[in-house]
C-alpha cells in the first residue's frame, strides 16, 4: 500500500510540476511572439488549455494526498476519537464513492472526443479528455487505499451508513418526483449541508450531491457531469489561476514580501499601532499581486507578528486584525475569485479587476478607522523610536523592485502587451529575476516546494469550480433558476431589498459553505435577477465578493478565520471577541459599496 502511495505521489506530482513550468514557459513564449516580433504563435491557447486540464486533475491527485482539499472540519474536530475514526472512514467511503461513479463518464468522454481534431495543433482532443479518467482512477485508488488503513469496524459502518442513505433515495424515487423542485432541498440543501458538516471536502459534496440528483430526478447519463467539467476546466480565464498561485508563493519566499513590510514599518513602526496600520497596507498591497488569501496573510504575518507581539500588542487582537484585512483581498486584483466570478458569469475580467480597487480602499479606510480607536485603549508597552530619513531611504531602495511589480503588472494589461491571464507569467518571470538578482533569495529547493503547493492548490479550486459548473447547470435544468430570478426580484424594496437578501444571503453562505463554492453555484444563478433590476454587473459582483468574505472571516464558522489563527500561530479562543468591532467596520463599509455604485464602477 505505502508503495502504491508513493507511485501516485510521484505520478501526480512531478508531472503536475512540470506541466506547470512548462505552461508559464508556452505562455511567455506567446507573449513574446506577438508583442515583439509580431509574429502570433497560433497554437499557444490550445497547448496551455490541454496542459491546464492536466495540471488540474492531478493536482486534486495531490491534494487529496496532502489533505488539502477545502473542506469544513469544525464538526468533525469535535467528536471524540472512535466518532472521528468512523466519519474519516465515512469520508473514504464516500470520496472513492464518488470518484468511481465518474470513472465510466469519463471513459465516455474519452472515447466521443477521441474523433475530434484540435484545430490549431492537429492532435485528438482525447489527450485533454484523458485527464479526467486519469484524474478520476488515482482518486478513487487513494481513497481506497485509505480505507485499508481503517479498523474494519468502521469500514463496515461507514459502507453501512452510505449505503442505506443510497437505498434510501432509491426507494423515496416516486415521493421526490412527486414533490416537484422542493426535491432540490433534498439534494443540495440537507445532503448537501450533511456532507459538508461530516468533513466531506467541498468538491467531493458537489459530485455526490449533483451525481444524486441526476441519477434519481431527471435521470441525465452522468457523462454530463464530465463534460461540463471538460467545458469549464478548458476556460483560458482560468489559465491565470495557477500563475498567480505561484506568483504569491514567490513574492513571500523571494523576499518581496518581506521588503514591502519593512519599508512601511520604517515610515509608521513609531506610531502608536504602528504596525497595525503597516498590516492593513501590506495586505493591501500583497493581495494585488498574490491572488489568494492563504498566500497574502501567509506574505504579511511572519514578517508583523512576532515584531508586533514584542511590542505588547495582545495575539488575540493580532489575529482579529490579520482575520479582517483578509476580507477584503478578494476585491484586489488579481484576485482568483474575480477571474473565477467572471468566468463563470460572462463579465468582464478586466472590467472586475478595475471595478474592485476603490472597494478595496472604502474596507482598508473603515479598519484604519477601527485600529485607531482600538489602539488608543491599547498601549504598547515598547516604544519604538522614529526611524531616520536613511532608513527610510534605505528600505524604500530596496522595496522598489517589490513596489514597482503592481504597476508593472497593470501597465501590461492596459498597454496591451498581454491579457489578464497571460500578465502572471510576467509576474513570475519578474518575480524570479528580482529575488535571484536583487534579493539573492532563490533556490531550487524552495522552487520544488512551490511547484508542489501550486499544483496541489489548483487541483484543489478547480475541482470545485469544475463541479460547481455541473452544479450550476443542473440547476438551471430543474428551472430553479428562474424560480430564483422570480422570488428575488419581487423582494420588496427593489434594488435595494435585492441587495439587503443578497448581502445576508452571501455571508450565510460564506460561512457555512466556504466563500469560493458560494460564489460559482449561486452567483451565475443571481446575477439574472440584478439585472432585472438594473444593478451593474460589476457593482453587485464587489457586493456579493465583500459579503462572501465576511462570512468567510466571521466566527464561529467561518474557516477563514481559522486560517488567519493558524497562520498567526493564535489559539482561536484569543481573538474570537476581539474580531467583531473589525467586523461592524467592515459592514459598515459593505452597506456603503451597496449604497454607492460609483465605487465599483468609477474606474471602468
């Protein structure tokens, strides 16, 4: 077993890493190509796309190995041991479960898209279909592989407890046809709501919950799920994905990161809370360029925290501070949220990524506010000396090459030397050759570990996001969405009552469901409705972006927030009082991006 183990590992992992190198190296080339010798490499788009589902697929592969895909273990941390060691086995269960039901579908796949050419590289599109069979295949053998390091005992409850759930629906068929779409609450509410409470990872809940529903309602071939999957995964939007995953990942180990800090602790580091305001900046400025909130608090903390608890601050009021910039990063671009959101909806990227800059700025002005007067009652028992102009000089010397990654960045984008998804690989390479050249922080050992995290990271958003697409469609095929668009655009009040529902509705659902799935199940499912009511695209997508994260940061169950807590190294139990003022600054600011939509439309 531990021998099979490490063949998948090596199997998913060094190909993952490869393919990933070798996508930013395909892109760059076409960059290069088109912008300065004027002469377009036509077959770039494909070779990435097909690279992208490969990187995808096995990287759920190693995800799975690292446990690292999303998945809520409040629950599940609670139980007692015997409890636990049943629902982990009732996890294993469930996820070979639902990777065997998928693996037939995909060999499907495989065969009807075998015949079709890729028009710019001349070879079968079976090359990219192959991913998910191969995805699917290590799935299910890691899955099974678990279960034989379970006591047979639990094994046999958990094959017990799933398969008389399955009974059960099988037998319940004629009562949920009966019952019309309330058949949805079922399958996407209470089943869905169970898993997720269980400790089932979130992409393993869609598959099943999804999978249920078409095999028992509208009995679709579940060949469907695959090639929304297929569709979804093959989007070149989201090619940008696992560049800016590894964009962030290099920032904070090349040195960049830490050269932002230091220089604006040298300008405020003196100022009573000082570095609370050197937090909110460096988040501020980090998330612009990482794209992922693990990656931004994973930039700012270790490089604050311990400085900032030197000086006397509490760890709980860290953390909360840490927690709350946090909610406000998804608004920055490049963030992976608005490149997903605008994926799955049709908007804009570019009009996203300018529309959730002054959000941004409204949140960071209503927690400057925050610390100021949560600081005035707290303080330092270090006091820190002005730094002298050299200093300051001397930090901003060496922070430029990190300040200067933003605009160039931006500029990119707006000169029309790349796209939005072909502007990370400009970021990589920029990144590489200033922490070689001018932090002299680069090595190969760091790069391997970063390959990896990347991989397993991508595995692990897309495998929702490819899902969540099959969800979506499956919702949409019930007519569940139009019924949405109905009873949401006759709440009273109009515009304003649609935002108030979808402002309470989006933190609900950041909470309990996690902030990403949130987004591309219900998002492409309301955004019908806004426009119905004449609410700009752009402004309702920073609405419900802000209001996802705030669930997503909000204790007792959102697992941001727990995150923020890991990463800080702060018991939970510390900051869970501590973070609600941030909080109320934060929906202050929220109720102000809702009521004002010049914020996310000013700059487009």
């Amino acid at each position: 077993m531990e021998a099979i183990e490490n063949a998948i590992r090596w199997a998913s992992e060094v190909p993952g890493a490869i393919l990933l190198v070798a996508e930013v190296v395909v892109i760059a080339s076409g960059v290069v190509a088109r912008y300065v010798f004027h002469s377009p490499l036509f077959w770039v788009d494909e070779a990435a796309a097909v690279m992208f589902v490969w990187i995808s697929m096995l990287g759920a592969v190693v995800a799975l190995q690292r446990g690292e895909h999303m998945r809520l273990t409040l629950f599940l941390d609670s139980c007692s041991g015997r409890w636990r060691d049943r629902l982990n086995a009732v996890n294993a269960v469930l996820i070979a479960g639902a990777s065997l039901l998928l693996i037939p579908p995909a060999w499907e796949h495989l065969e009807s898209e075998s015949f079709i050419q890729m028009v710019t590289l001349g070879i079968s599109e079976g090359f990219r279909a192959a991913a998910f069979l191969v995805g699917f295949v290590m799935l299910a053998t890691i899955a099974l592989l678990r279960l034989g390091h379970c006591r047979w005992r639990d094994v046999a409850f958990a094959g017990a407890v799933v398969g008389a759930v399955g009974l059960s629906l099988y037998l319940l068929q004629p009562w949920l046809l009966s019952i019309g779409n309330f058949n949805l609450l079922i399958f996407f509410v209470l089943l869905l709501g169970v898993l997720i409470a269980v400790g089932l990872p979130i992409a393993f809940t869609f598959i099943i919950c999804t999978s249920s529903y078409l095999m028992f309602i509208p009995k679709i071939p579940l060949i469907i799920v695959v090639t929304r999957m297929g569709e979804g995964m093959s989007s070149m939007v989201l090619l940008a994905i696992p560049l800016f995953i590894v964009l962030g990942l290099l920032i904070e180990a090349l040195g960049l990161a830490r050269a932002l800090v230091n220089f604006m602790a040298a300008l405020l580091g003196h100022v009573r809370g000082g570095l609370s305001y050197v937090l909110l900046g460096a988040m501020f400025l980090v998330s612009g360029i990482a794209g992922s909130k693990a990656a931004d608090m994973a930039a700012v903390a270790p490089g604050l925290i311990p400085e900032m608890k030197r000086r006397g601050a509490h760890q709980g009021e860290l953390a909360a501070q840490l927690s709350a910039s946090a909610v406000m990063t998804e608004t920055i671009p490049p963030s992976l949220v608005l490149i997903m959101l605008g994926s799955s909806t049709g908007i804009s990227i570019g009009a996203l990524f300018a529309g959730g800059l002054l959000p941004a700025v409204v949140c960071t002005i209503a927690l400057v506010i925050a610390v100021y007067f949560r600081m005035r009652s707290q303080p330092e028992s270090v006091s820190v000396a002005r730094a002298s102009g050299a200093e300051i000089r001397r930090t901003f010397l060496i922070a430029l090459p990190a300040l200067a990654l933003p605009f160039i960045i931006r500029s990119a984008v707006v000169e029309g030397v790349a796209t939005a998804t072909e502007v990370s690989t400009i970021g990589v390479i920029y990144s590489l050759v200033v922490g070689a050249l001018i932090y002299r922080a680069f090595s190969f050992s760091q790069m391997a570990a970063i390959l990896r995290s990347t991989v397993a990271l991508t595995g692990a958003v897309l495998l929702i996001l490819g899902v969540a697409i099959s969800m979506a469609w499956a919702l949409t095929q019930s007519g569940f969405a139009k019924q949405l668009v109905v009873a949401m655009s006759s709440i009273p009040g109009g515009a304003w009552g649609f935002l108030i529902a979808s402002i309470l509705g989006f933190i609900v659902l950041g909470s309990v469901l996690e902030g990403l799935p949130a987004i591309l199940v219900f998002a492409p499912l309301l955004f019908p409705a806004s426009r119905a009511l004449g609410i700009h695209d752009v402004h309702y997508a920073m609405v419900i972006i802000v209001s996802m994260g705030l669930g997503l940061f909000a204790p007792p169950l959102g697992i941001g927030y727990y995150a923020a807590c890991g990463i800080a190294r702060v018991p939970p139990d510390e900051a869970m009082l501590r973070i609600w003022p941030y909080l109320g600054a934060l929906a202050v600011a929220l109720l102000i991006i809702a009521a004002v939509p010049w914020f996310s439309t000013a700059l487009l």
